[in-house]
C-alpha cells in the first residue's frame, strides 16, 4: 500500500514516521510518500529545551535530552529558549548563557554584583544568602526562571529552586520556615506592573504591612533593611534597576498567602523535565534544527518525497508556516504541527487498515 501525505513539513513528517514505525512492528507492507521538496522544509534552529514526548520518541533532542525532556543545541551567544507548557505549544520564554541574563531582573541583579559600591554589595550578599539558605544558587539562568517564565509566582518558584538545586547539589530547605502568624491579615498580592514608586508608597503607607507581619522578627528586619537598601540603589540609578526590586516584592507577597505548613506547587512533568534538564542544556552547542531531526528520522524509516500524488492523497494539516525569522512563532507552530500529525496518524491508520464498514 503507498499512501501521499500532503501538508505543514512537522505533520507530515510526523505523521510518516508514526505510519512507517507501526506498520514495521506489525509487518505491513507501506509505503509513505511527502508531497514536495525536501530541500523547502522549514528550519527551527536551537537551543531550545522543552518536555515533549512526540518529539522525543521521534528521535528530536536526543543527543542532550533524557526520557521526554527535548534538548536541541544551538549557538553558544544564542539564549536558550524554554517552556513549561507541555509539548511545547506556548509559552516561551528565553534563558541566557552568557552569564548576564535576559530578564530584567537578572539583567539589574548582574550589574549590582559588578557595582563596587557597599551597598550594592550588601544588596547582592542578602540575595545570595536567601537563595544559598534554600539550596539554590545565584546562577542567571535561575533567576531568569524565576522572573521570567510565563506562569504563575508560585510555580515560578518552585521551578527556579528545583533548577537552582539541580545546579548546586544542595539538599532542599523550606522557604516556609521563614513564616509566622496567621493569613487573616493576607491582601492581594503585589501586582506585577507595580512600579517602584508606587511599591515605596505602599511600604511607606502601611498598605504592605501584612507582608512583613507574616515573616519571622529575625527575618523581617532583615528583608526590610535589604528592601530599603535596594530601593536606595534603585533610586541612584533612576529606577533603571526597578524590575529586580518590585520582582522580589511581588515574589515575596504571594508566598506570605501561603499558611505556615504549606510547601509550594508540586512540579508537573513539564515543569520538572525542564528544571532538571536546564543545567545540562546551557551546554548543549552545536548546529542544531529540530525539523532537520524530524527528517532524518522520517528518512531512516524508509520515507520518501513526491513531486506528484502516488497512492492514496492525504491531507494531514494546512497551517501555513510562520515567517523565517521569528524563532519563538516557529517553535510554537512547529510543536502544534507535530501534535496534529501524532493524531492524524491514528486516524489515517484506522482508515487504511480498519475503514468504516
């Protein structure tokens, strides 16, 4: 039997290898053929890394990725790119490796460390010791999970201490232990857009008083001294520096809604495919294309190209492709892709080997 399968480079290429690998463990006879130049297949470049059990088991990110963690190397100057989203459909966001970081935050954070001022320097030890406390480390690419993925505060945590943990070896410790007293004080917490201004009149005003009243004595006169300093910092260097101050406070404030005895988001797969992997994949340099993977994949299995419409014509998917030079917009249509031609596999099986009566 030769089937012809037409659409987007990922679903065909995705579907191919599914139709190839089952009709071999069964062993059928099928031949699968792409409509069109496999020279035209839209490149996704690296690095990237991202839980994606499709890809995985389709040969993508092997070289670097374990189980159904996707690694796919790339350039040493470029960032990394991440999700936290299963299979990749949304939510990127961008790691650095070159030390400096990509979020604000880590960006303001790197510069203090270079700042030979004092206070600068009291500001980067208060932090350093918060983290190294919990069993983490100061690493940019901690702190760019921690301000920066796309998710919830809370998640966002949790997933930066298992990444920074996985960096330093360390045995875990509760932030919780920092708390005291009772949530019947507890607001809403500090909304993200908050700017410094407003976060200091706040302070100033009494209005983020349930905060401090839920940490320690010992640990409150510590974060306000830490806070005042900071701010201090922030002020000198006209408010360039603000995302790291207002990203902790607002950090800071949902984990005081927490009770005393609670622990913090238990990671999904995702979540924790990606925290545990990241360290290995900031070295993960090379010339990587996770379409390029896919295709070679497709062709170890016995796949073929057509410029005409041999066998039985099928239709996987018809999204167009994104433009050549948003990298993020590719990875996103280059995973759903992938989705849609796993399923469309299933079906397309059925139909040739089980048609409706």
């Amino acid at each position: 039997m030769h089937v012809t399968l037409v659409g987007s480079s990922p679903s065909t290429l995705t579907a191919g290898i599914m139709l190839l690998t089952r009709s071999r463990q069964l062993g059928f006879r099928l031949h699968v053929s792409i409509l069109g130049d496999p020279e035209k297949i839209h490149h996704v470049p690296g690095p990237a890394i991202f839980y994606a059990p499709v890809l995985a088991s389709c040969g993508v990110g092997r070289d670097y990725g374990r189980g159904a963690t996707v690694v796919v190397p790339g350039p040493p100057d470029a960032p990394m790119l991440a999700t936290l989203t299963p299979h990749g459909v949304g939510g990127w966001f961008q790691v650095e490796r070159n030390g400096m970081g990509t979020h604000p935050a880590t960006e303001a954070y790197m510069r203090l460390c270079n700042d030979d001022r004092p206070e600068a320097q009291e500001v980067v030890a208060g932090m350093r010791a918060v983290l190294r406390d919990v069993g983490a480390t100061d690493d940019p690419s901690v702190l760019d999970v921690l301000f920066g993925a796309p998710v919830p505060p809370l998640l966002r945590i949790a997933v930066a201490l298992r990444h920074g943990r996985s960096l330093s070896g360390a045995r875990p410790d509760s932030l919780m232990r920092w708390m005291t007293g009772s949530m019947d004080d507890a607001q809403d917490p500090i909304p993200p857009d908050t700017s410094l201004h407003e976060l200091i009149e706040g302070i100033q005003g009494g209005r983020y008083d349930w905060i401090l009243a839920r940490l320690r004595p010992d640990v409150r006169e510590a974060a306000t001294r830490w806070l005042t300093t900071a701010a201090g910092l922030v002020s000198d260097n006209d408010a360039r520096d603000e995302a790291l101050i207002v990203g902790i406070a607002e950090l800071l404030s949902h984990l005081c809604q927490l009770p005393v005895d609670s622990i913090l988001p238990p990671l999904g797969a995702a979540e924790d495919a990606v925290a545990m992997g990241l360290a290995g994949a900031m070295s993960a340099y090379g010339d990587g294309d996770a379409a390029k993977a896919l295709h070679q994949t497709y062709r170890f299995l016995g796949g073929g190209f057509s410029q005409t419409r041999p066998g039985h014509t099928i239709c996987v998917s018809d999204e167009p492709e994104p433009g050549p030079d948003d990298v993020v917009a590719s990875w996103e249509w280059f995973c759903r892709e992938v989705r849609v031609g796993r399923k469309r596999a299933d079906a397309i099986w059925e139909d040739l080997y089980h048609p409706a009566q």
